[in-house]
C-alpha cells in the first residue's frame, strides 16, 4: 500500500460516510488551527488598556462562540457532511425542540446581548433578586455571581436583560450608603449626630476630604419610641459594604 492509498483508505463507516486518515488528519488540523487564532486574539485583546479589560474579555466570548460554530461546520463539510443538508433534514425536529427549550434558547439570545453590548463585565458588582456578587465569567446561557457569602451563584442570562439589576461598578467606583439608627426621644440629637458622623469620618472605608462626598446625617422617621436618623455615607468597598455598616 503506497502512501496515497494509505490516506484514502477508509477506516471509519458510518451509513454512506466514511472516513478515511485524510479527513481525520483535517479535522485535527482544522480544531489546532482554531485553538491558535483564538489565542492569537485573546493575546490581542490583552493589550488593550486595563480600564478596557473587562469589555474586551466579553467581546472575546463572543468572538470565541463564533469562531467556533464556524469551524465545527468547516470540520463537518471536510468530511462530507453537509451542514446544510442537516439543518433541512432535521428542520421538523428543531422545531419541536425549540418550544421545549424558549427559555434556553432566550438565555442565549440574551447572552449575546450581554456581550455585545457589555453592560455586564466580569469584575462587576451586580445585585440580582436581592443578592449581591462580583461577576466571575459570562457565558452564552448563563453568568456566575461569587456572593459575599463566598458562593458561587449561577444566574440565568435573561434576568439581566428583561428584569430590574442593579450594576453597583458601573460608571463609578464611589456609591453611596446609608445606616439607620433609632434613638430614644429624650435623646440629645445634636450629639447623636456628632457621634454618627464620628464614626463615618474615622472610618478608613468611608469617603473622606470632598464637598460632594461629604457624610451627612438626617431624620427620617419619627416613630412610636423612637427617632429614626440616617446616617449617609460613601464608599468604595462595594462588595464587602455590609461589614463597614
């Protein structure tokens, strides 16, 4: 057997397919070139500015799922399968299919919004439902949230898109929050006040030294046995806010 005959030879039959060591030689190429170009691009992408980082990771996963859904159908046109022919044989199927999975199939459409658009980053921190965590990675279905419990939560893609999220990073590092205190009404508020605002200035998490930042204290609520002051303040530790309160 010469050489040629040795790659034409079929070693797999599947049905009228068959594969013969020329198109498993393909394949294998066609999926080490697909791993070195992605590499190539996320080594591009890395030298954006940092401040870039997080949207350029986003696009990235984009550009990933693409690349790879355009390769797989060159791999199975490679070896004869047409993609086309597939995709009309099967095409009752996938319908059936689909409406079982709307909802996998919305996850997804939102998953390449997040990304396209980048509203959602890694390294946000997001509060979804009541919980809040640092986004660890965004996927086409699904985004992972590591709540301050250290949990890592996986949140489906469409609540970020078609319900109410709060993105506590975006536009600026500095928020504002505020803690409640309830005090007798026999109570010298003016000192209370002092001690609160005492409390905010000394602390090294709090925002100190500008006008616009400036912690202030201010009544609320007047209730049955007791005046409810609020204490507003700013901060940059976001994730870990509720253990500066």
């Amino acid at each position: 057997m010469n050489l040629k005959e040795l790659f034409t030879h079929p070693l797999i039959s599947f049905g009228k397919y068959e594969f013969d060591l020329t198109n498993i030689v393909v394949v294998i190429a066609l999926y080490f070139f697909t791993r070195l170009f992605l590499l190539i691009i996320r080594k591009l992408f890395q030298r954006s500015a940092p401040e870039n980082r997080a949207r350029q990771l986003s696009v990235f996963q984009l550009v990933k799922y693409l690349v790879w859904v355009i390769s797989i159908a060159v791999m199975l046109e490679s070896v004869g399968i047409k993609v086309s022919f597939l995709l009309a044989g099967s095409a009752a199927l996938l319908v059936g299919v689909g409406l079982g999975l709307q909802q996998i199939f919305n996850d997804l459409m939102s998953g390449i919004l997040l990304l396209y658009e980048g509203t959602v980053k890694k390294g946000d921190i997001m509060e979804v439902d009541g919980i809040v965590g640092r986004v660890q990675n965004i996927y086409l279905r699904t985004t992972i949230l590591l709540s301050r419990d250290g949990v890592n939560i996986i949140i489906p893609n469409h609540k970020f898109i078609t319900e109410n999220v709060i993105n506590w990073s975006h536009n600026n590092v500095f928020k504002r929050f505020d803690v409640s205190v309830g005090v007798a009404y026999q109570s010298d508020l003016e000192k209370v006040k002092e001690l609160m605002l005492q409390c905010a200035t000394n602390h090294p998490e709090v925002i100190t030294g500008t006008e616009k930042m400036k912690a202030y204290v201010r009544l609320t609520d007047f209730g049955d046995n007791y005046i409810n002051l609020q204490l507003l303040f700013w901060s940059s530790n976001i994730f870990k806010i509720e253990t500066t309160k």
